[in-house]
C-alpha cells in the first residue's frame, strides 16, 4: 500500500507518524529493545501526546536478525502464524546494536532515527528517516517499513508471480488468489525475498503484505501491514544461495519426492470426455510408441459432476476402480487423482460435514457456501481436528486402494467474513489455509506410502509450502508467451524457497500448436518434474504430429538418463534448500550480466538450459564465463562455447541447448525408460574440462546407499576412484568410454 503523495506529501486521508530520534534502550542477554519517538524532544512538557515506538531486535538463528515494530502493545494476539524455527545462537549484545553471527542490527543514537544492518562491517541496508511509520488512514492503522536499496540492488522473490523476474518498480500485494499466470496475481504467495545485495528478508505475518519494491520510495524496498504490529526478518547470505540456505532452515525444508515422480506424468486434461476405455487407449498408445510413461492423472471428472468432492469414483464411467488401479499398477505405472478441499452441496458429505462442524461458516452460524466452482460449495475447516480426520481418513481410503498421489488444486479463494473453528484471523487464515490443507494430504501419503514415498502435485501456498513438493505453475496458455511467463513464475518460486516445480507441457487453455507443443516438451522434461496436461483437450502427442512422439521420445529419455544428477540435485534441495531448478542470478551472483535474466535457468549445479520459445527455433542466451561444453548438439555451432558470451543459434524442435559447466563430473544413467533404477549400476561418469585438483560426484542410491566417486587431475594425468558397492561402470572423455568392471574402484587416464 502507499502511503505518500510524491516525496513530500502524504496521501489524502492519511497520517504517518514516523521515529524522529532513538529515546533510548534496554539490552537484554539475547535481545534488545529500543524505543522512538516520533517527535523531538527538547524538553519534558515534549513527552506529553506523543506516541513511542517499540522496536525489538532478536536472533533466532546466526546470521538472522528478527526485528519486532509495535505501535499499540495491547493489541490481542492473532494467529495462526508461520512455523519459524528458533536455534540456539551466540548473541552479543551492547547499548545500541545486537549481533547474530556475521550480522549486527544497530541503531543510531545521535539526531537522526536509523536502524542499520552491517555484516562484518559492511552497511548492508537498514531502515532511515521517514522509512519505519504507524500510518492511519480510511480503513484503519498499518505498520510500515522501509529498507535502503543500494546502486545496482535489485530484488527476487515474494513467491510465484509471473511478471518480471528483478522485482524493482513493482506493487506486490500477498494474497493467494486464482487468477492464471497472465497477471499480477497469484497462486503460491511467499512474504520473502532475497537481493545480490547480500541479505533476505521474511516478512512475519501470514495475512496480507503489500511490498512497494522501489515503487513508492525508489531507493527502498517498502512492506506494510494493518494493525498495531510488524515483524520481520533479515537474513544474511552473503551470497543468494547462502539467503536460501538459511531461509529454509528457518521455515522448513522441502521432503524429498520419490523417484518415479521425475518420470513422465499424463493426465486425462480437465474437462475432456474420458473413462477407463480412453485411459487405456492412452496409456497404450504411449507403450506402442516407446514412450516411457510414469504417472496417470485422472483428473475432476473422476468424480461425478457436481459432486466434487466426495471422493467416490463416478461408477457410470470407472465401473471397477480397485481393479483398474492393479491393472495399471501392473503396467508399472504410479496413478495420481485430482482433489480439492471444497465440498459440493449435491455431495453426500455436504451434509454430514455442515452437522458435524467440519465446514467453515459464517458469523451468524451459517454455513459459508457460494456457487464459483461447484454448486452451494463449502469448505473444509482444518482448523478443526476432526474435520482434519474426517478429510483424510477419505483420502487414505483412496490411498489404501492404490491411488499414490494426489493433486491438492485450488485453496486459494478462502473468504474473510466467515469464522474459523479455532478461533483463527480470517485475514490471516486467507494465505494460511494453503499450509493446513497440504499438509493434510502430504501426511497421509506419508502415513500409507511410507517415508519417502509421499509427492503432491500442489497449487495454492505459502511460507513453509515447500516442505510439500511438488508445485505447479497453475493455469497457462498454450503460447509461447505463456511458456515464457510460466518460466518466470517458477524462478521466482524457486527464489521463494521451493526446490521443485512443474506446469501444463503445452499450455493449459487452448490447444497449442504443435511448435508450441514440441518446444514445451523440451522445456517440460528439462524441468524438476514433467506433466503432460490441458483443459478441454488431450495432450497425447500424436495428436499433434508424428514429430511430436519423437520429440517427446527422445526428451524422456534424456532425462531418464539425467536422473543420476537430477536426483542427486533433488537430494541437495531436500538437504539445504537450495532448489533444483535455479535462477542464474542464484547461481552466479559475481556476474551482473545475469541480474535480469528470466528465459534460462541452471538444472542443478551444472547445467544451463535456454528454452526455446519460438516455431523457427531461434534462441539468444548468455553463457557465463568458462568453456562450457554442448550437451545436446546444435546443426552448424561449435561443441564448446568459451564465456563469457551471449550466443544467438536456431535449434530444431529435437534439441534445445543444454549446456555443460566446465569441470563438471556428470554422472549418466544407463537406463532410459524408466526414472527409478539404481543409478550407480553402469553409472557412466562424463568429463567435461576437468579441472586441476580434486572433484568428487555422489551418484545416490535409492536405497540410501550412495556411491563416491573422485577425479583427481595433475597436469594430463587424471585417476578416477569409487567408494562404494561394487558394480559396473564407465568414464568418459569426449568420445573415448573406458569400461570398467564391478571389481574396478580406480583407473587412470591421460589427456592428449
């Protein structure tokens, strides 16, 4: 929200009371509370009608400085809040300013209000005049802040959101809400973001937060919500990956899917006409083709019209669901059914859950129900245990049949004039009810499937939502263009915090063309996880051209044969945060040619991919500095490309480039159809540029026994050893293989 009128000017109806000088503090062992006044004090008489502001420094983990804003202490407290974790921390704490690790908050005692954050020295930003206020206006009072932005400090994050990645310029308001990936709106709203200039920032209000970034104040980054209190943290990187890093380990960590989910998933699309004969037709067709298929995904209509949800398979057209779900466990294949946490009127458990308490109602009593999405809908209250058995004990029955995911859709369009069983902020329940609702369906997956063995395919979130993966992009088009803006949505997700992410291969409205579609399928299977999925049509390729098969063939099998790296970077974002598919910025945070970039990512460490959004096939990407080596072939270019540069070549729709970091190990599967197998046995150890010195890979086992494998190279001489079970395996140089029997744990090569 703003609050002023140009530089000068507040906004009509608004008055902003601002620190005018510190007054004075009170250390504690692990805190330290300052107090402003918002005017100057000459005299004693000038301590009469005149407003404190209680400012609260702590530290819940090093590095992490939480500061507290209060206007109005008596203020009752509200909830829920996010789950932020709190370690044990060395604090040092003096008359003005409170140290966490590497980061110290101090404020200024002289004339003028400050509150700076310095690490080791260095002012990194922090809160000057006119930059911390208590704001009335028209609608109440809101609490403000305002944080320096340096020359050249530009922000990412603030959950996925699907315009520019570098957020400077823009009005961001947190609110979940279902409007598509073609505007300002969105699903996964995250109060968090992280600069190259060193630090993160959470906000700590579950309700709504509006962020004016560099769009009120140009030189600030301004968040402000309503009421008496404002809590915040900020969190030292040094670098964006280090922000992420520490982020997570504050607001959880993401569950590590299982490995068939990076396979293939392919739906029945949304509205389409389908029943088990069509699922059948499908899951052949992709067989007969040699298209290695992983999941099936039934989707609404699973369920009898107008009666989403009530969990019971629309017998009309899946007259044996127990059965078909053997026959399909048979083919190998996992199955995933569409879910969302609103209850029908024409459902039979409308009923049962309005006598029970289970649905949210209204202040007078009455249930809350609309018509947007499903006739007289209500919606599951989980903040109500028994209502949280009652929805899961019909999910795990599912679960127990064979189902082994779930898509938890929707979540987003959560009212505020109702009242919550207990006793939640309806304001702050809006964004909040995502967290409940997915880790409802996550822990029953977990319950029935076992450690390990639960994944989503989730929509609407917030702080903490990573913790259930996976996330998909929501509603897109089937253009190019919303290719484009679906890509940004999910680096501004993975800036968020959320190590995986998918979307709609081919767009979800409309049925793409086939370049569009053929270029989705690259971009698809070269993200964390790959659903083929639309509204009112099929996405089985061959109804778009017999090229397609062979594009979508031969991407699948690329990644079946990547899953040795993808699923050791899936292990890394499971273990530190740090996200699978990641922005360039993230991964490159010296070279400022990357600040904007938002049509390339790093899959992985070692990785960069350039989607390619366009029918003819050109593509313009940045390569970073180094002699990267192209993985997928490109007709008339070089196989090494020497960064820094920026390079412009067309691609047909059978590769799209995909290139190698130089002194990568890449570890390469020996199997293509499938995403699950043991990756170590005929693991093949790629090597690109080795680099002098020691590097070491861990191929994962998924039976959590992992292999070691180091290359150490001394001028042309290289030794490759392994530390691990003895199976068989290769090391590669360009085009020379060296097999290498289970006994073998060494060898040794020379360049040249």
């Amino acid at each position: 929200m703003k609050f002023t009128d140009g530089y000068w000017r507040k906004r009509e109806g608004f008055t902003v009371l601002h620190p005018v000088h510190l007054q004075d503090t009170r250390p504690g062992p692990d805190s330290l509370t300052a107090w402003a006044a918002t005017r100057r004090i000459e005299h004693r008489g000038d301590t009469l009608n005149a407003p404190l502001i209680t400012v609260t420094c702590t530290a819940p983990a090093p590095d992490v400085i939480r500061v507290t804003v209060e206007n109005y202490q008596g203020e009752r407290s509200r909830f829920p809040n996010f789950a932020i974790s709190q370690e044990s921390v060395d604090v040092s704490v003096d008359g003005t300013s409170i140290t966490s690790g590497a980061l110290t908050a101090r404020f200024s005692d002289g004339d003028h209000w400050a509150l700076d954050f310095l690490a080791d020295g260095r002012r990194l930003t922090g809160s000057g005049w006119k930059g911390m206020g208590v704001a009335s206006g028209p609608d109440g009072q809101y609490l403000h802040e305002q944080l320096d932005l340096g020359v050249g400090h530009v922000v990412y994050g603030l959950g996925e959101r699907f315009g520019p990645l570098v957020k400077n310029g823009q009005t961001v308001d947190i609110w979940n809400e279902d409007g598509g990936t073609s505007s300002e709106q969105a699903y996964k709203n995250v109060p968090f973001y992280l600069t190259n200039g060193g630090y993160g920032v959470l906000v700590d209000h579950p309700g709504k937060v509006s962020f004016e970034v560099a769009s009120e104040m140009v030189t600030r980054t301004q968040f402000s919500v309503a009421g008496q209190r404002l809590s915040y943290l900020v969190i030292y990187g040094p670098t964006p990956a280090d922000i992420i890093r520490k982020y997570t380990a504050l607001t959880g960590r993401p569950a590590l899917p299982p490995a068939w989910s990076f396979g293939l998933w392919l739906t029945t699309s949304f509205t389409t006409s389908y029943d088990e004969e069509t699922v059948n037709k499908f899951v052949g067709g992709m067989s007969d083709r040699d298209l290695p298929l992983s999941v099936f995904h039934f989707d609404c209509f699973w369920m009898r019209e107008f009666n989403w949800c009530d969990f019971e398979w629309d017998s009309r057209v899946f007259p044996d669901p127990p059965g078909m779900l053997k026959r399909l466990a048979d083919r190998g294949l996992r199955t995933c059914l569409w879910i969302n946490p609103y209850i029908a009127q024409r459902s039979p458990l409308f009923a049962e859950g309005a006598e029970n308490g289970y649905l949210v109602r209204r202040p007078n009593g009455d249930v809350f129900q609309w018509d947007l999405w499903q006739a007289g809908m209500g919606l599951v209250d989980f903040t109500n245990p028994a209502a949280r058995e009652w929805y899961a004990a019909k999910l795990r029955g599912l679960a127990e049949m064979g189902v082994d995911a779930f898509k938890s859709d929707f979540g987003e369009r959560i009212p505020t004039d109702v009242v919550w069983h207990d006793g939640s902020d309806p304001e702050r329940m809006h964004n909040y009810y995502a967290q409940l609702y997915n880790q409802v369906v996550f822990d029953v997956l977990r319950e029935v499937k076992g450690e390990g063995a639960a994944v989503l395919f989730a929509r609407s979130a917030t702080v903490g939502g990573q913790q259930f993966p996976v996330h998909w992009g929501g509603d897109n088009s089937s253009t190019f263009e919303s290719m484009a803006e679906s890509l940004r949505g999910g680096l501004s997700l993975m800036s968020s915090g959320f190590g995986f992410w998918s979307h709609d291969i081919g767009g979800f409205e409309g049925m793409p063309d086939p370049a569009v579609f053929k270029r989705w399928v690259a971009f698809g299977l070269l993200s964390s996880h790959s659903r083929l999925h639309g509204s009112s049509s099929y996405r089985v390729p061959w109804l778009f051209d017999e090229e397609s098969v062979d594009v979508l063939r031969s991407f699948t099998h690329l990644k079946h044969r990547l899953m040795p790296y993808i699923y050791g970077a899936a292990v890394e974002a499971h273990r530190t945060g740090l996200p699978v598919m990641r922005p360039m910025a993230v991964a490159f945070p010296g070279d400022q040619a990357v600040t904007h970039l938002d049509r390339q990512y790093m899959l992985g460490e070692n990785l960069l991919v350039a989607p390619v959004f366009s029918a003819e096939g050109e593509v313009s990407y940045y390569v970073p500095a180094g002699r990267w080596t192209r993985y997928l072939p490109a007709g008339g270019t070089a196989e090494v490309v020497d960064g820094p540069a920026w390079v412009t070549e067309t691609h047909g729709f059978d590769t799209a480039p995909l290139l190698v970091r130089p002194g990568t190990v890449l570890a390469v599967g020996a199997r293509e159809d499938r995403p699950d197998y043991d990756y170590r046995d005929g693991v093949t150890l790629h090597l690109f540029e080795p680099a002098e010195g020691r590097t070491a890979v861990v191929v994962p086992g998924l039976d959590a026994t992992d292999t070691v494998f180091t290359v150490s190279r001394e001028g042309s001489r290289i030794v490759v050893g392994r530390m691990g079970d003895a199976l068989p395996w290769r090391v590669r140089i360009g085009e020379v293989v060296t097999d290498l029997s289970a006994d073998q744990d060494s060898c040794t090569l020379t360049l040249g």
